[in-house]
C-alpha cells in the first residue's frame, strides 16, 4: 500500500447498504405478501448476509419501520391553508399505500404490532410520532385530535387495502377529503 492509497476493510462496499436493503424488502414484500418476506429472502434479494441485517435491525419489524420511514420521507406539510394543508396529507399518505410493497408492509408491521407490544411501542414512537408532531405543528391542534385524523386517514386506507387486496380509488380518495376537510376545516376549541 502506497502512502497515497487508502485501507478499506475486506467486503463488500457498505456506501448504498441501506437504500439496497429497503428496495430489496419492498421488492420481496411486494412480491411475496408481508409475512413470506423474511429476513432471510429479504437479504438474499439484496445480495447480502442475513447477518449484515440483522446488524442494523435487530427484527423484521425494525427493518419494516426504518423502510416505511425511507420510502414515506417527510410529510408535504407546506400549504399554508388548513383545507389544502390536510388534502395534501391525505392524498400523500393514500399514494404512498398504493406505492408496491408499501401497503403490504405498513399493514404487515401494523399487524404483527397488535400483539406484540415492543413493535407496537417502535412503530408509535419511530414511525408515527414524527409525523403526529408535524401535524400538531402545522394543524395547531392537541395530539388527541391529530391521533384522530390519523387513525381516521390511515385507519381507512389500510382496511380498504387489506378487504379489497388494492389501494383505495381516486373517487374513493376524494370522497376521505372531503369527509375529513369537512371535519377538521375549523380547529379544535
């Protein structure tokens, strides 16, 4: 090694693990349903020791949530009028669940989270928390309220996703706007 040559540790590059990682798992679950992606297929479908995962997520859940937060990335919170504010919300939320492998696995994690009270906690706090805050923010309004409109929002898309196997429709969508802005046009007293 020259003085000018730089020591990289033996393996594989590790610049990309991430991004590899989450498109192989929505990939695997988009292809395969939620609680046939494994892990195991999961890394394999990325090219990777199951090993290498389980580094960084210690469960399937762990990776599912840091998955879901990557491919959500932050919330298109902007709009300085409340209505367009909580539409945008809305329609965001319903493209990213129409999105391959991105309602299967949201559904899947929020499953298992039922009865497993740590996923339950992780998924609250890493995953819904973020964006509870930002509404809160945005919206002016007490977490109860904004608990609501969330459970009201994503609550819908998830049961219309896992009754009917497909994401909920445009005309479907608009009628949840218009439910919704209705509701939530004037804040809370």
């Amino acid at each position: 090694m020259t003085p000018t040559t730089a020591h990289r540790a033996p393996g594989r590059p590790r610049a990309g693990l991430n991004a590899a990682v989450f498109a192989a798992t929505l990939r695997t679950v988009h292809e395969l349903g939620y609680a046939r992606a494994t892990v195991d297929r999961i890394a394999t479908a990325a090219g990777i020791a199951k090993t290498t995962v389980y580094r960084r997520w210690p469960t399937k859940g762990a990776l599912i949530i840091d998955c879901l937060l990557d491919a959500f990335g932050p919330a298109p919170l902007d709009a300085t009028d409340r209505g367009a504010l909580i539409e945008t919300a809305i329609r965001w939320i319903a493209g990213k669940i129409g999105e391959p492998g991105i309602g299967d696995a949201f559904a899947g994690v929020f499953s298992d989270a039922v009865s497993d009270p740590a996923l339950r906690e992780m998924l609250a706090a890493r995953f819904q928390d973020p964006y509870r805050l930002a509404l809160q923010k945005a919206l002016g309004e007490p977490e109860q309220r904004v608990l609501f409109l969330i459970d009201t929002v994503v609550g819908t898309l998830l049961h219309r996703l896992g009754m009917t196997g497909a994401p909920m429709s445009d005309a479907d969508v608009d009628a949840l706007v218009v439910m919704v802005r209705r509701d939530f046009s004037e804040p809370s007293r």
